[in-house]
C-alpha cells in the first residue's frame, strides 16, 4: 500500500486540476458576496448562486483593469482558473477579470462615478461659469487631426471670424489619454482664453472612456476658464458632460455654442444703431420743439418788462408805506395832544396834595392801632411761653411771664 503525505495529495490534485484546459480559461457565473481588499491590494470574495459557492481571489496585478468597483450583491461573471490553494487543500477561483453580468463594467464605472461626483456637488449649477458672449480667443482639447477639431474651427471661423483659436493637441483614447488631456486642459489656463472646449468626435463607449476619468472630470471641474463638453454624437453622455459649465450634443455643436453668429451680431448693432439715431433725432425734436416755445413768449421778446411789473409793485408797497407812517404819525401826535391837555400835566403838585392827604389818614389810623405805641404810654405785654395772655385766668402758680414794657422786657414768675 503506497502512503501520501497531505501535500502529496494537495500537489497532486493541483496538477490534475492544472491539466484540465476547461478550469484554465473558466467564466463563473454568481453573486459576490463577503468582498474584502487587504492592504497588500489582493481581494478576496466569494462567488455564490442558490445552491453552492467558491472561494476566489483578484490580485492587484489583474484589479488595474478593472472600470469598477465590485460590491457585495453584485451579479458577475468572473473570468479566470480554478487551482488548489495546497497549504490549505482548498480550491479557489483566481480572477482575471470581473464584468457584471448583463451589463458591462464601462456600464457599472460610470454609474458609479456619476454617483459619487454628483454627491460631492461637482455637477451642482451654482459651480458653473458663465460662457461669453463675445469671446477673442477660444481654446480647443482634442485631437491634432480627425473630424471633431476640423468641425469646432469651420463651425467658429464660419459664424465669428473675429476670434483666434488655439489647438491643445491630446489623445483622446486609449489608456494614455486621461493623463494627457489633463495636462493639456491645465497648460491651456496659462493663455488668455475666453472659453475652453473639450472633446472629440463619436464612437464606442470604450473610445468615449477618457472623458468618464474621474482625473478628467476634477481637471474641468477645477478649470478657472469656463469649459464646453464636445464628446461624441447628440445621444453620448459622459462624465465631462455633466461636469462641465456647458455641455454641447457634438463638436460642431460646441462652436456654435462658443460664439456667436457675426451676421446676427452685425443686425442687432444696425438696428441699436437705428434705435439709437432714432431716439436722438427725437429727442432733439422734441427740445428744439420746446426752444421754439420758449422764444415766443412775450417775456423773452421784451425782457424788461419784467422789471417794469416789479417796479409797479415797488412803488405800490412805497405809498402803501408812506400811507402807513403818515397814519401811524397823526394818531401818536393826537395822543400827545389829549396828555398834554390832562389836568396832571398843567399841575402835578394838585395831583400830590390830592394823593398824599389820604395817604396821612391812614398812617394815623395804623398809629392808633400800633400795640408799641400803647406801651408808651405805660401799658405792658404779657406773655407766656411766647403768648399773649390778655386775662388772669390763662396762669396759674409756677408760669414763667415775660412782661414787656416799651424800654425792655422782665421775666416773672407767678406765685
């Protein structure tokens, strides 16, 4: 009996499966699920349907290709070989590819991509420049030769021959036109350019790919001129598109969008040139109108006669003045006259006599009354604490009296 070790048996069913070519080259079909990326970039899943699953794993090496990011959930189909892993006797699926199954990955890229950009706010309209109107100078991003650059600059030259085009020529497929195009949009923000196109002409969605970069995408998104997206036909849609200030449905598009029809602007500058003629010829009617009326008033064809007017109501208000102070004159002089004629000024001394008797007789009468005059001739004033006592009956034995006579006063006391 021949006896194996366990990697004997590992190794050996490792070359059995080796040798099978169907488990070299297989597509599996099934459901991602437990999808972790380590940090040596090598991820590892599982594959699964309803009744069964399979180990399998994506190295670094192969995840480059990749245009999206698999998720858990995610139906796939991977391709790849099946091996034994010997250190642990397990089989694996080792992936060199991953599309989605029933869409493919360019699909899945670009759904993811617009969904994070748009979420981070860069296809937001408050991001987006204005295009001019009137540009001198426009930039083009995009191929030396092919279809798309010959129709931006017949389009341009054709509708507004006054603007200078400057070409920055860019792959514009293929996995080294991201990077490029990059280059090229920023080396185009070192010349004084009014707006910036970038795209090219039609073709497959791999062909369209480099304009769905997220590279590309930040590039225009960060561009200080304003960009017009020119990629593809009408029904194209890319990244740049939705990122961009202005999107155009082809490149031809783009240059008319870029500026406008000269034979337009030339009618609206004839017709702002009539509207403007118009309105001056009008307006000079108008004042010259007003000048006419003007120098048909009488006061212009005899100007002094202003002043005439004026002095007629000057010499009203001076006879009216004059009026005035003779009035105010006589009736002052008749007051005069009545004063004079009053007894009080013919004889003041009667007017005195006539005051001052009345006067005496009531000094008299104050006289007679006057308490000081009754203590001269003998009388006295008691008081009691400050009040006059006018009969025996308002003191009685110990009151303190201040008698007052009309030289001084005595203080008492009653027994």
């Amino acid at each position: 009996m021949t006896e194996y070790t366990v990697s004997e048996v590992n190794a050996h069913i490792n070359d059995l499966m080796k040798g099978d070519s169907d488990l070299k080259n297989i597509h599996v079909k099934g459901e991602i699920s437990n999808f972790k990326t380590y940090p040596s970039g090598h991820s590892y899943f599982t594959l699964k349907d309803e009744q069964s699953q399979i180990s399998a794993v994506m190295f670094k090496f192969y995840k480059k290709s990749l245009k999206f990011k698999p998720e858990n959930g995610m139906k796939v189909i991977v391709k790849g070989k099946i091996e034994v892993y010997e250190k642990n006797g397990n089989y694996q699926l080792f992936a060199a590819s991953i599309t989605e199954d029933g869409i493919g990955a360019l699909h899945i890229a670009f759904e993811q991509l617009k969904k994070k950009l748009d979420k981070e706010g860069l296809f937001d309209d408050s991001h987006k420049k204005t295009i001019p109107k009137y540009p001198k100078r426009i930039g083009v991003v995009t191929a030396q030769t092919g279809a798309a650059i010959r129709d931006v600059i017949t389009t341009i030259r054709r509708r507004y021959p006054y603007c200078e085009i400057l070409v920055f020529s860019t792959l514009v497929q293929g996995d080294q036109a991201a990077p490029q195009i990059v280059r090229k949009i920023k080396y185009a923000q070192q010349f004084d350019i009014d707006t910036l196109i970038v795209g090219r002409g039609g073709g497959s969605i791999e062909d369209l790919w480099p304009f769905n970069e997220e590279i590309v995408a930040r590039a225009i998104y960060e561009c200080e001129i304003p960009v017009i997206s020119a990629v593809g036909h009408e029904v194209d849609f890319t990244i740049s598109d939705f990122v961009a200030d202005a999107r155009a449905p082809t490149p031809t598009g783009a240059g008319m969008m870029a500026v406008p029809d000269a034979g337009e602007v030339k009618y609206k500058v004839s017709q702002l040139k009539a509207r403007l003629s118009k309105n001056i010829n009008d307006k000079i009617t108008h004042n010259r109108t007003k000048v006419n009326n003007i120098s048909q008033k009488q006061i212009l064809k005899n100007p002094e006669s202003i002043y005439e007017i004026k002095g007629m109501h000057l010499d009203n208000l001076i006879t009216k003045l004059e009026l005035a102070s003779k009035s105010i004159i006589s009736e002052n002089r008749n007051k005069l006259l009545k004063l004079e004629n009053k007894n009080i000024l013919k004889n003041p001394d009667e007017i005195i006599r006539m005051k001052r008797e009345p006067y005496i007789r009531n000094v008299d009468k104050l006289n007679v009354l006057n308490p000081l005059l009754t203590l001269k001739r003998g009388y006295t004033l008691t008081k009691v604490e400050g009040k006059v006592v006018s009969s025996a009956n308002q003191v009685k034995s110990g009151d303190k009296l201040d008698v007052e006579f009309d030289d001084g006063t005595v203080n008492t006391r009653v027994i």
